[in-house]
C-alpha cells in the first residue's frame, strides 16, 4: 500500500480538521464527546483488533549490505594505522 500524495494527503486532513472543529462547535454537553483512536497508535492493541497492514517489499538500505560494511571496517583500520603513526 503506497502512501497518497502530499496534496490528497493535506487535503484529507483539511477535511478531518474541519469535521472535527464542526463538531466541536455544535457540541452541547463535552461529556457527549467520544475520541477516536488513529491507526497508527504507540498502544498495545489485541492482535484481531489491527488493521491488516499490506507490506510490500523493503526499501534496499545499502549501510546494511557486505560490501558497505567492509567499506566500513576498511575506513576504520585506515584510521587506527593513521593513528598509530602519529
């Protein structure tokens, strides 16, 4: 599932902004407010309670790669002997 666009993205949020400030606004009692949780929530949440994800295939990450960590440790021994020699 890819993410929308900036623009769909900003306009939705218009909308929810705006439903929301409606309904604060015609609200009579506070205690009559019932919050909805979002999707992406840091509480822990029963298993059959969460939304399905569709993840696709990761992003390549190239610090993660062999080659990019023996370039690593070929950087860090190149300064361990520039040190020694100083």
């Amino acid at each position: 599932m890819n993410k929308p666009a900036s623009f769909d993205r900003h306009v939705e949020h218009r909308r929810v902004r705006r439903a929301a400030h409606v309904e604060l606004a015609t609200m009579e009692e506070p205690d009559d407010l019932a919050y909805t949780l979002p999707v992406h929530t840091s509480m822990k949440a029963d298993p059959a309670e969460r939304p399905e994800l569709l993840v696709g295939p990761g992003r390549f990450r190239v610090w993660k790669t062999k080659a990019w960590k023996r370039r690593a440790n070929q950087r860090a021994e190149r300064a361990a002997a520039y040190r020694a020699l100083a």
